[in-house]
C-alpha cells in the first residue's frame, strides 16, 4: 500500500518485486485504453452480445455485456473485443505510455495471439509494486489519457464505501501460473486485487497478489474479501 501524493510506502509484506500475470485486473488499463480511444462509451455503452466461439467457460460470460458488468464479470472476451478496435501498433503504444510491467505484448510463443491473450498467463507480467505505481499515475492523472477516460474508469471500478468512510475503487483478477513444461499449474492459483481508496482528500493505492491452493471459489474474489476485511483497521492506522 502507497500513498498516492507522496509515493511513501505504507505497508510492504512479501515478494512485491515478482512479475507475474496481470490477468484481470489489466482490465483497469484496457478501460482507460477503451474510453481515451472512444472505443468505449459511458458506463452502459457499447453493449456487446455474446457470440459463439468467445471465451465462455464463466456462465456470466454469456450473456450482452456493457463497460460496467464487464469489469463485475471479468469478461474476458469483451476486453479483447476493445483490445482488438485498437490494433497492434496502438495497444502497445498504450502499454509504453502506462509504463505497465515488462511492457510485452508478444503473447504466447507461435501463435500470434499478443492483442487478444498477452494479459492472460502470457508473456505480459508486471509485479504488486508496479501495480501500484501504475494506480499512482492514474489517481494523479499522470497518463497522456482524456479526463473523460480517467473520470469513466473510476466509475466502473467503484466497490462502494467502507464502514469508516474510505470510498475503494478496485478490480480483483485470477489466473494459474504457468508451469515449466508450458501448461497450467492445475494445483495453485494467483489471486490478484489492485486498486485505491480515497477519504477527505487522502488517496492511498494497493495492491495485494496472493498464490493459494486452488479452491472451489476464484482465487481473485477470494483475496479481495480477505483484503477489504483487513483494510478499514489498516486505513484507520495510517
């Protein structure tokens, strides 16, 4: 956790430095990327349909999907839909602009698959510490970004205000490392949850990334809970 004016460390715990797999939580960078592009509307528009042959394992994945149930859901398909508008050339410079992670959108090795899969246990990583320099730039508004591409992001990450005030904005994110032998580790999971809390003028960020035993539930969900159950005694704290 960071203060977000000063850059002061607020809690550190563990390997903060490792690059792993954004997954879901880039979904903060392609909804910045989206709406700065006009690719994305407001909170509501565009509403994709669902297609056959889209990413689907996820139920809620389904189903016509808008900026907002895309970030509750996850939808992976629906990010690459966005990712796909920009092209190439345009999404890497985005990734160069954010300073986001290794900045590698190659995707996986032969396959060509970088615009669409490099958030998704491929060859995109970034670390907790980097997460949250990344949420420093954009609560500062430090990106060659639209105010309207800032001001909608914030929109579709809000989560509501803690019991002592602090208003969290946040995206959870969940994926398998990947496995010497190129395959999934079918045993752990990572479990991300980056994002900021602001109260009176203070805007803190966090980020907090967790590798567990896989469980019946999403390992992203699942720290998110854990993190927001510890957070308002932490903010009061501070």
């Amino acid at each position: 956790m960071v203060d977000a004016a000063s850059g002061a460390r607020l809690v550190h715990d563990g390997h903060c430095d490792e690059r792993v797999t954004p997954a879901s939580t880039f979904n903060i960078a392609v909804s910045l990327m989206g709406y700065d592009s006009g690719i994305l509307h407001d909170a509501h528009s565009p509403s994709l349909p669902f297609k056959p042959g889209y990413i689907d394992w996820n139920p809620d994945w389904r189903e016509t999907t808008d900026p907002t149930s895309w970030i509750r859901n996850s939808t992976v398909w629906y990010a690459q839909q966005v990712t796909a508008n920009l092209g190439a050339r345009r999404f890497q410079q985005y990734l160069n602009s954010f300073g986001y992670g290794n900045l590698d959108a190659t995707g996986d090795p032969g396959k060509d698959n970088g615009l669409t899969m490099s958030w998704i246990e491929s060859s995109l990583k970034i670390s907790p510490a980097e997460q949250t320099a990344f949420l420093r730039k954009i609560v500062n508004r430090q990106l060659p970004l639209s105010a309207h591409a800032y001001d909608m992001t914030a929109r579709i990450t809000a989560l509501g205000t803690l019991p002592n005030g602090w208003k969290i904005h946040g995206k959870t994110g969940t994926a398998s490392p990947v496995l010497a032998n190129g395959r999934d580790d079918e045993r752990r999971s990572y479990g991300w949850f980056v994002g900021w809390a602001t109260k009176d003028g203070r805007t803190v960020v966090f980020s907090r990334l967790v590798l567990q035993d896989k469980q019946d539930r999403a390992a992203g969900p699942a720290t998110k809970d854990a993190f927001l159950r510890d957070l308002p005694a932490q903010l009061d704290a501070l």
